[in-house]
C-alpha cells in the first residue's frame, strides 16, 4: 500500500506576512474611508458657508445701498443750507434797509408832509408808494421767516443724518470684518475639497498673454478647457493615476445661474451702447459704488479667468450655463480662483476705496453670449428702461 505524500506545512513566517498586509490593507481601506468622510463633511460644510455668505452679502449689499442714500440726502440738505444760508444774508440787508426807510418816514410829523413845497400831490404819491411796498415788505418778512423756519429744520434733520450715517458706516465696518471671517473660512474649506491647480493657472496665464482680445480670450478658454477633456479621456489607465496626482485639471461642472444680480449695489454712470469716458462705445455697464463695496457673483457659474487682462486691469471671467460669459473688471481684491463654482450674489472681491483719479470707485461688467458683447439688460431687470 503507497503512502500518500502530505502537504507541508506553510512557514510561519509567510503566514505572518499575509496577515499583516491583509491588516495594512484594511487599515488603507479604513483610512481612506475616513477621508472620503472627512472629505464629503467639507464639501457640506463648504456648501453651507456659501449660502451663508451669499445672505449675509445681501444685508451687506443693502446696508451699502441704504447708507448710500443717506448720504445723499446729507449732501442735498448741505446745499441746501448753503443756499439758504447765503439767501438769508441778502435778505437781511434788503428788508433791513426798506424798514430803516419806513421808520424815517414814520418820524416825520404829518404836519411837516402837510407843509412841504408841492404837497399835498407828492404826500399822496408817497402815500400810493409806500400802499405798494408794504404788501412787498410782508411778503419778504413772511418768507424771511418761512426760511429761517426751513434752516433750522435742516440743521435739526443733519445733526440727526450725520449721527446716523455715523452709525451706519461702523455698523457696516463690522460686517465687513464678520464677512472677512466667512471668507477665511470658505478659503479653509476650499483647501480641503479642492486641487492644486497650479499648473492650470500657468497655462491660463500664458494663454492670456497671448489672447489679442476678451473675445480671443473667451474661445481660447474654452479650446483649452476642451482639450483637457479630451487628454483626461484619452488617458490610458495605467496613465491616468499619474495624472490624478500631479492635479493639473478637473472639470468643474456649470451649476445653475441662480436669481442674476448686479455685482455691486450702485449707479449707472455709463450703459451699454453709451459713449465712455474715451468716446468709445461701450461694451458693458460702468457702475458706480461705494468705496470697498463688496463685488458678488452676478450669476451661478465657474470661474474661469483670475487675474491682470491688457487694459481691462484685474478681471474675473465666469462661465454660466447657455453660452454667457461675465466679465468683471475694477477689483481691488479678488476672493476667488479659476475651477471654482460660484453661487449667484457669493462675494468674488472688493472695490477700492477709490478711484486712481479720485472719484468714485467704479466697476466694469460685460455680458458676453457665444463670445460676443450683448446688453445685460437681458438678464438684469433693474437695467431695464
């Protein structure tokens, strides 16, 4: 009878070794599984600051247009106490001398007027004259007092305005300071859940140098962008690892457009069509604003350009959904980077505190469809005549 040969036992060291990568192994699973979590946290929490941003942008953006008015109205009452002020003067002199004039009148004794040479006709004639400027005097007198009434008005109502706007603008200070705090916040946030685009910015930057035009700009963007896609897509798997590594694309998808507002609360100085301050038709709306007004995202979107464009100075460029481009132009600071999605009215910046040639600080914005300029009245209704 043949014994049957019995399987060896296997070392125990290979047995140990198995065993350890089968831990190490659940141990990468578990961590990576945490990270995913941590991951997902952050992107929820991302998503909740954006919302809370863009409300407390809209308190801001209303505290601008509100203090905005106020000081407008401090400006009309200042010149109008100016005017009243220098009307009053005048008056002073001119019904003070009509009144020494009647006094000196009523001093001389009717007797007196009785034996002048060519009275009684003259007396009668002084009698009709001063008939006729004493109704003038009231009148003056009347309004005299109607106008000092109206400067002491004034000058209670701009005590209480500038006492307000006092108020209103360290009011305003602070949320700028609390707003600064979500921004931190958001950046936090962003480093958790985004890649490093570094190489994706390079390679915008030099397409900028040599894009003639905003419209060159916008299509080179977009060629770029497409040709990303397809090397993601055409990678080969084993490349693909690689790739994911180094981080140098991701294809962040359009969100909706959202309720579209203007960057910033302000006034109009120039309008599409309308010869700027060079003569040239303008493209976009200029609008004037507050000094470090904050600059919003007029529509969801991702933006696509950050950064210095010939002599459109700092732009942003954010691509909506549709074919529609905004351009953004007059930034102090800007609060956003290329790759990101923007919510509709999320703070992308700020204005300066003025102008180089001391004036309001202003901003430029474009509408583009396809590449081509149009008038932004088509998605913003407080354009609209």
């Amino acid at each position: 009878m043949l014994a049957h040969a019995q399987t060896p036992p296997k070392p125990e060291s290979k047995t140990k070794a198995l065993s350890t990568i089968q831990d190490q192994l659940a141990e990468e699973q578990q961590r990576q599984e945490a990270l995913n979590q941590s991951a997902e946290d952050a992107e929820r929490d991302l998503e909740k600051t954006k919302k809370e941003i863009v409300k407390f942008a809209d308190v801001i953006r209303e505290s601008e247009f509100k203090l905005s008015q106020l000081e407008e109205k401090i400006a009309a009452l200042t010149q109008e106490e100016k005017e009243l002020t220098e009307s009053l003067e005048k008056d002073y002199g001119s019904i003070g001398e009509l009144i020494l004039a009647l006094e000196r009148i009523k001093r001389v004794p009717p007797e007196t007027l009785i034996m002048r040479p060519g009275a009684p006709l003259e007396t009668a004639q002084s009698a009709l004259l001063l008939s006729g400027v004493l109704p003038v005097v009231k009148t003056r007198a009347e309004k005299l007092s109607s106008d000092l009434n109206r400067l002491a008005e004034i000058k209670e109502g701009l005590a209480t305005d500038r006492e307000q706007a006092l108020d209103d603008r360290k009011k305003l200070d602070e949320r700028y300071d609390d707003m600064q705090k979500l921004l931190k916040k958001r950046e936090g946030l962003y480093a958790k859940t985004q890649q490093n685009l570094s190489e994706n910015k390079a390679r915008i930057a030099a397409l900028s140098k040599e894009a003639k035009s905003l419209e060159d700009l916008i299509a080179k963007l977009e060629a770029e962008r497409a040709r990303q896609r397809q090397a993601s897509r055409t990678a080969k798997p084993s490349q693909k690892p690689a790739a994911a590594a180094s981080n140098t694309y991701v294809d962040v998808s359009v969100p909706s457009a959202g309720q579209p507002r203007l960057p910033v609360t302000g006034y109009i100085a120039v309008g599409f069509g309308q010869r700027d301050e060079i003569g040239a038709k303008s493209e976009g709306v200029r609008i004037e604003a507050r000094p470090k007004a904050i600059i919003v995202a007029p529509m969801g979107g991702v933006v696509r350009y950050v950064g210095y464009f010939k002599n459109y100075g700092n732009i942003v460029i954010i691509e909506h959904k549709g074919g529609y481009h905004s351009l953004i132009g007059g930034f102090e600071s800007i609060e956003t980077a290329i790759q990101r999605q923007v919510k509709s009215g999320e703070p992308i910046g700020k204005l300066p505190s003025k102008s180089s040639y001391g004036a309001s600080p202003s901003l430029y914005y474009e509408l583009r469809y396809n590449g081509q300029s149009v008038d932004p009245s088509v998605k913003f209704s407080e354009l609209k005549s």
